[in-house]
C-alpha cells in the first residue's frame, strides 16, 4: 500500500494532474499546484458535490464569501482561543509534528493489519469467505481493534481535558517513533495555533491584523441573515459554499491530505432547537450516499463516531475512506448547536435570530454541518481509480478507473492514420462533440499507444476514425474499462456518451 500511494503521487505528476508548488525552487511543503488534468477532476468533483447539495435540494442555496473576514469573526468561532493543536518536536531531527495526528497514525497502521488478516482469510476461504462474521468473531482482528479504541479514546479525553502530559506519555508508551528518522527523543507537547496571520491596508498607522480564513463555514454564519432575508428562506434550509482555506500544519507529509490551502465544500443547514439528533442522521446518511454513488466500493468507507467533541459541537462523526495509508477522515458531519450563530449575536451585538411566522416565536437556529475537503476528496476518488492490469497476452496497462462523470476529458478522437482525408473527419467530430464534453485529439503514435494515453488520465471512450468511416460514417468506440470497441454511426456518438458520462 505503501508503494500504491507512490505509484499515485508519481502518476499524479506524470499526466498533469498534480505538481509541488513552485517546484522549480525546489518547491513549498504542504502546497501544490493542479495541472491541466488536475484541475478538470477538481471541478467536476466540485460540481458533482454542487448538484447534489444544491441544485437538488429545493431549501439549499449557495454563497460565496470572502477569504478575509472582520478579526472579531475569529474570536467568536472560537478560533483565536481554541483554534490550537497539540506540537511536539523531536530533538534530534528537529522536526514537528502534530502529536495526535501521530497516534492516529499508529491506529491506522493497526487497521493495516486487520486489512492484511482479512486478505488472508480471503485467499484461504475464497468464495465462502463471510467479511463480518470474520471480523466480528477473529480473535486477532478483535485484539487490534479494541487497542485501536482504546488509544483512540485516551488520546480524546486527554485533548479534551487539555492533558498535553498524557498525550506525551501516550506515545512513549506506544513506542511512537519519528516517522522520519526512527528517533524516540520527544520534547514536551506544546498548543499550536494553526491560523495564518496578516495585515490589510498600507499606511503604518492603518493597518489590521487579519488571518486568512481557516474554515468556509464562518463566511456562511455571517451571512445567515442576509440570505434568509433576501432569499425568504424558511427553515430548514441550507447555505453551502467551496472555497478556499488556510491551515499552518505542522506535519506536511501526505501529499495532498493534509495541505496548507486547501479547498472545502461546506454546507450549514439551519434547523429548530431540538430537531438536531434527526436532521444529525438524515445528513450522516445523505452524505454517505453520496459517497457511495460514485461507485468506488462501499467496502472502502466507514463511519468514526467522535470521541472528541470540538468546542462547539453536541454530536460529531466522519465519514472516513481507505487511503493507500489507511482509514482516514474524508468528511465531517457536525451537529453545531447554535455556538456559532450565539457567538456573532454576542461579539457583534446584532441579533441572529429567526422569526418562525408559525409558532410566532423567534430563536437561535441550530445548525448542522457537513463539511468535505475537496482535495482530500481528489486524493480519494484518484488512489481509487489508478490500477496496473495484466491483459490476455501478458502485456500491462496502467488505467485510472475514475468514475465517468469526473473523468477530466469524457473522449478522445483519433485517427487510426495521419492520411487519407481521415485527419479531416476526426477534427470535424472533435468540433461537433466539444460543445457538450471535454474531448481530446491525438494522432501521435500507433494508435495503441493512444488508447494507452488515454487510459492513463480516465478518458471513458475513444472514438477512432479509420478508412470504414469515409465509406458508412461510422466510427468505433472504445470503452475505457472493457476495451470493448463497437462501431457507431457518427451521429449518434453524442447521445451514446452522454448516457454513461453525465451528471
Ligand atoms: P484533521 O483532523 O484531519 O486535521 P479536521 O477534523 O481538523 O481534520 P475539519 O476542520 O472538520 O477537519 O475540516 C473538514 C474537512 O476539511 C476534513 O474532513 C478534511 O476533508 C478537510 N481538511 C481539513 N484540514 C485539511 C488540510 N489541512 N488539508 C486538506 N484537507 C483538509
């Protein structure tokens, strides 16, 4: 798995999906940039959460606020104060870390094994093979997981009781040691504040201190009341937004898991006191389906009820996905109460009330929140996709399984020879096609080549023009996953595509 998640970072370089940051100074820990395919995956993932959350849901409109925000906002989040990670140094690498993110390290690498215990069993039962009875009865699979939990739990009643000597002691005594250097030579863990400051305005006397956002969602808190005013909103109802969000990690290791910008897809939905337990559920459901509609194994999600509960949450749980490195946080869903919008009312003095025109009442909505990285997701849906396959005949071919609607590119036109007139006709196809997907043109190289191209960035179809199609107006098209080919007429490519690749 170790290797899979260097077969993904590489790939990921290799066909323009993902580069390190201002890579050619040598580039910045933590940041990336999206190429050319990467940016395309990026937004249809993003457009995919969009149409769910909003173009789907009559009582769910979006905004799209401001990086920056008024300071105070981040004292009333509760950022300033509480905003603050447990660090800890080793002291002969001098290097940092996150101290719980290392014992959720630890727990994952325990989840590893029980991976490797279920393959086993697999491979020794094959078709009989039950995965939860197994799991629920194997005497090794059981130990791990009760250690898992235990760890887990003492790591989230120390945070909560601010008990950073416990934390330490909790790695010594796993024998947690420097993933880099191997050394068990820990400083004390100290509280970290992982905003990022600084100044708006010019002149000396004018300035402000600023932090660039950490989180999406106090942007929609502030609006609360502009939307519901404008847009008549009647609750419940929901404001979502993607956006942008800074973060000063302190482990910048994981390529794209743990950035330092980074993009999140938010949405608060605002609800009545005393509503929250049954909207908590309808959303940890919804969000999972979401997930699952995608076709990427249910087998690879799971729910993580918290142990922890941040400052300003009563219920809490992430839906995690199986990175090459492990179960892992994808998406978080918040039951938030009314901290948040309480909190503005009292630091801003104005009211953040609703006024339910059926019990003639006003009140402070609750609020419930599901919040997803979008790079986290990428990381996800492209560790997924990319598979080695050995075909009849021995050869190989890498292909990145993506699921069709996120594909950047939806078909590639090729003709089978740079000759014959049949340049001319793929061009044509590229023209009438370009308007409803993003399609490719390539006429390098044997056209084996092409396909192989093509698989690599999770083209679905490639359409290739051959001597045929100047005799009858067909072409083949060629299915990623099968390498199926079938030939179509011309004017019906369209409507064949688009039933297997839209949203
Ligand atoms: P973690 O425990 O992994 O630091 P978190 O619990 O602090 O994450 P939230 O504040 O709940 O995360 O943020 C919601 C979502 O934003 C997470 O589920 C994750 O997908 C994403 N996210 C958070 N921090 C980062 C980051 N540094 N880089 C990329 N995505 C992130």
């Amino acid at each position: 798995t170790e290797d899979l998640f260097k077969k993904v970072i590489a790939h990921a370089k290799e066909y323009g999906f993902i580069f390190p940051s201002s890579e050619i100074y040598d580039g910045l820990s933590a940041v990336y940039d999206y190429g050319q395919n990467g940016v395309e995956l990026k937004k249809n993932i993003r457009e995919y959460w969009w149409k769910a959350m909003v173009q789907m849901n009559e009582n769910i409109v979006g905004i799209d606020a401001a990086i920056f925000m008024h300071p105070t906002t981040w004292k009333a989040s509760g950022h300033v104060d509480a905003f603050n990670d447990p660090l800890i140094d080793n002291k002969d690498s001098k290097k940092r870390y996150r101290a719980d993110v290392l014992v959720e390290d630890y727990v994952a690498k325990l989840d590893d094994k029980i991976e490797k215990e279920i393959a086993k069993a697999q491979k020794r039962f094959g078709e009989a093979f039950d995965r939860e009875q197994f799991v629920s009865t194997n005497p090794k699979v059981l130990e791990y997981k009760q250690r898992g939990e235990e760890i887990l739990h003492r790591l989230g009643k120390s945070l909560e009781n601010e008990d950073l000597a416990d934390v330490k002691a909790l790695i010594e005594e796993l024998e947690i040691a420097d993933p880099e250097t191997g050394s068990r030579n820990w400083t004390d863990v100290k509280q970290f504040n992982l905003m990022f400051g600084t100044k708006i305005g010019a002149s000396a006397d004018a300035t402000m201190d600023l932090y660039l956002r950490p989180e999406t969602a106090q942007g929609i808190f502030v609006n609360f009341l502009n939307v519901q005013k404008s847009g008549r909103m009647k609750i419940p109802f929901g404001i979502a937004q993607t956006g942008k969000a800074f973060r000063n990690e302190i482990v910048a290791r994981q390529f794209i898991f743990r950035m330092r910008e980074f993009e999140q897809m938010e949405m608060q939905f605002f609800i009545k006191p005393g509503t929250q337990q049954q909207w908590y559920e309808y959303w940890k459901e919804t969000r999972l389906k979401w997930h699952l509609s995608l076709g990427m194994g249910e087998e690879n999600y799971r729910y993580h009820p918290h142990e922890k509960l941040a400052h300003y949450a009563d219920a809490a749980c992430d839906i995690e996905f199986r990175f090459p490195f492990g179960f892992k946080e994808l998406e978080g869903i918040h039951s938030r109460t009314n901290f948040d919008l309480g909190n503005h009312e009292k630091y801003s003095g104005k009211k953040m009330q609703y006024f339910d025109p059926e019990d003639n009442q006003s009140f402070t909505p609750y609020v419930l929140e599901t919040s997803i990285g979008l790079d986290r997701m990428f990381l996800a849906v492209l560790s997924n996709s990319l598979q080695e396959e050995t075909l009849e005949g021995g050869d190989t071919r890498t292909v990145l399984r993506l699921p069709f609607v996120l594909a950047p590119t939806k078909v590639a036109v090729l003709p089978l020879l740079k000759k014959d007139g049949l340049p001319e006709v793929a061009e044509q196809i590229v023209n009438e096609l370009k308007y409803d997907f993003n399609v490719a043109y390539d006429e390098k190289d044997a056209v084996g080549r092409r396909y192989r191209r093509q698989d690599a960035v999770g083209t679905p179809f490639c359409v290739t023009v051959d001597h045929q199609t100047l005799e009858d107006n067909t072409v083949t098209l060629r299915h990623r996953d099968t390498m199926e080919q079938v030939r179509i007429a011309i004017p019906e490519l369209r409507a064949a595509i688009a039933k297997e690749v839209d949203m």
